[in-house]
C-alpha cells in the first residue's frame, strides 16, 4: 500500500472512529448543530477552518516544533466542544443567516489547532524519525477533511427529514442536540481532569 492511501485512510478513521474519535464527530457535530441543509457551504468553510487548524498544530508538533502536555490537551479538546455547544444555546435563529455567524470559522480555526496537537504523538509514532512529513501530513487531512463531510452529510440528512421534512422546530433540534453534546462534553472533561 502506497504511504498517500495509508494516510489518507488513518486520518478518515480519525474522525469515523465513533469508539475512540468520538470527541472529534461531537465537536463537528457542534460546529454543524445550527445550521441546516440548505447552510451546506457555511459548514464546509467551518469544517475547512476546523481541518486548517488541525493541520498547522499536527504538522508543528509532529516535527517537535511545539509540545504541550497532553493530559492539558485531552482536557481541552471536551473544553472546546462544550464551549461549542453551549454557545449554540444563545444563537437566535434569526441571527443564523447573517454575516455574524462568519465568527465560528475562527473558532472553528482556533479549536482545530488544539485538536491538532492531540493526535500529534499517535503520528509521530507512526512516521518515527521520518523528516518526510509532507506527503504523509497532506494525505492525513485530507482524510481527516473526507471523514468530516462524511460526518457532515449524516448530520444534514438526519436534520433534512426532522426539520425540512418532519417540520420538527429548528431551535428545537439546535437545543436538543447542542444541549447533548454540553453534556458528554462535561462528562469527558470530568473523566479526563480526574
């Protein structure tokens, strides 16, 4: 197998792995909570944003450029998502279309490059000494990029049928689901501070 496919394929199990990334689908899956089908290209720039910052922390910390304990970065990751979620709760509906909702992709960014730094020393092991990091780093997220719209085009087709198609209330399904997701992300942070 080629190194391109092989990285690719680990950065798209990255984020479909529900067993051990599942941090990772609640954090898109709160980046993505407000917005429905017909946002489409608003959560590709976020995830896009998302993968960038991902990208620039992985690649920083993969070539010991810069090194954060990781207990610190497991604890922030579940941060990252219930900041996400939570500032869900307080987004009117009507504000969702504007231009002021153009502020989650820097936090999109932002978290991303935390994100980053947690699957840092899992590919450092991977690569060892390598100093060929490019092609391998490349294919990553661009895997990472793939499971992210995989993720993304389950969560559109679930609001499709329960708000387009059910009728169900969009700040209804905004509350439930962001409301969810504070709560595992609590319970990650508790479990991994203690």
């Amino acid at each position: 197998m080629g190194e391109f496919p092989l990285y690719f394929g680990l950065g798209r199990e990255h984020i479909l792995d529900y067993v051990n990334g599942y941090d990772h689908i609640l954090f898109v899956l709160a980046l993505c909570a407000v917005y429905l089908v017909r946002d489409w290209k608003k959560i590709l720039i976020l995830v896009t944003a998302f993968t960038v910052g991902h990208s620039i922390t992985l690649a920083l910390a993969t070539l010991n450029i810069i090194s954060v304990n990781s207990q610190l970065i497991e604890f922030l990751i579940p941060l990252t998502i219930l900041i996400t979620a939570v500032s869900n709760l307080f987004k009117n509906e009507a504000n969702i279309d504007s231009r002021n909702i153009q502020v989650n992709y820097f936090f999109a960014l932002f978290f991303g490059l935390i994100h980053g730094m947690g699957f840092s020393n899992y590919l450092r092991a991977i690569l060892g000494k390598s100093h060929q990091i490019l092609t391998p780093l490349l294919a990553f997220n661009l895997g990472l990029e793939f499971g992210q719209i995989i993720v993304v085009t389950f969560f559109l087709a679930i609001s499709y049928i329960l708000v387009d198609w059910l009728k169900a209330s969009r700040r209804d399904w905004k509350m439930v689901l962001s409301s969810a997701i504070a709560g595992i992300a609590l319970i990650l942070m508790k479990d991994r501070l203690f």
